[in-house]
C-alpha cells in the first residue's frame, strides 16, 4: 500500500511544472482574500475560483504595482463610460504608430470595490452575459468562456486560470453555499 501511494506521488509531481509550485505569498493572499470572491459569487453568480484565480494572474496575487497603486486586483481599463478615478499605466495600448502609450485604469479605494466592480463589469458587459448561463461549479468553462470573450490578450489565458484553480484547490470555493460572517460582528458588545 505504502509503494502504490509512493508510486502516486511520484507520478504526480512529475506532470507539475518547476513553475507550478505552490508559492506562499500566493496562498495567503487566497486566504486574505477569498472571502471577498465567495460573498460576489453569492452576489453575482461569477465562481469564486474563477474571481480569485483571476485576481492572481491580473495582480500578481496583490503585489503588481497597479495594484497596490490603485487596488485593481483585476486589470479593468477605464472605457469610455468609467467616471471614477484613473490611473494611466503603460499595458497594451498603442498609438496610430505602433508605439506603446499609457492605458487608463480604473483606480478604487479599497480591493473589496474592486471585487464588487469586477461583478459588475462581466454582470453588465454585453459580450460577458453568455457566461452566466455556465453552472458556477464549472470552473473549466468559465475560464474558456472569459478568455473567447476577450478578458485579456494573453494567450492561453483559459489554461492559465484552471492551473491555478486546480494548484491551489480554488474550485472548493464553489461549493460554499452561506456568507461568511465576520467573527468580529460576533463579539459581545
């Protein structure tokens, strides 16, 4: 028994990459931050896993720069109907030449805003709307679903997110049913 289950382990780290290793800043910002993508699953119907999974391949788990300068966890560019504050920061966009130009971002105050604008940005976005008809316990077609719909320009962006969903074992944020309560708001008064 002891050889079969050496022999699984084995096995199993031979399909992970060097590159796919579970890294500890990663972890705790999935522990800073999960409850946030559960309560806008709850919300909006986007899994968790996805949200979360998301907000660590956009912000580098929090620590990009964009991220810590404006709390966009999910690299939402400004459109032209944003009218809150922005944050111009060279990304992709380019000029009638070619050359690389400063993108607007939107900017928040804190990263829960954040959270609740990336809901509302797939909720309210056309060309997102079909993914909601996905089961939020699919984490797979979400994820193809995003990137066909053009979430981001990176490609193989899909695969990206369901590495890390299954790496960090994101997709049991799924299945959570109740808002967590704060055990603060439980103290005696």
């Amino acid at each position: 028994m002891i050889l079969i289950k050496a022999s699984l382990l084995v096995m199993m780290f031979m399909y992970i990459k060097p590159d796919e290793t579970v890294k500890p800043y990663v972890s705790s910002y999935i522990e800073e931050h999960k409850y946030l993508a559960i309560d806008e699953m709850i919300e909006s119907g986007i899994p968790a896993s996805i949200t979360i999974a998301q907000a660590i391949i956009e912000s580098n788990a929090g620590a990009s720069s964009l991220a810590r300068e404006t709390n966009n966890h999910f690299g939402i560019k400004c459109k032209d109907y944003w009218d809150g504050a922005s944050y111009y920061y060279p990304d992709d966009d380019k000029d009638q030449k070619g050359k690389l130009i400063p993108s607007c971002f939107r900017k928040y105050d804190s990263v829960p805003e954040s959270y609740r604008d990336h809901s509302l940005f797939l909720n309210q976005t056309d060309h997102y709307k079909p993914l909601f008809a996905y089961d939020r316990t699919d984490y797979q077609l979400w994820a193809r679903g995003l990137e066909a719909c053009g979430y981001a320009t990176q490609e193989g962006y899909a695969d990206k997110l369901i590495r890390i969903i299954e790496l960090y074992n994101l997709h049991e944020l799924d299945y959570y049913t109740i808002q967590y309560v704060d055990r603060a708001s439980l103290s005696p008064k």
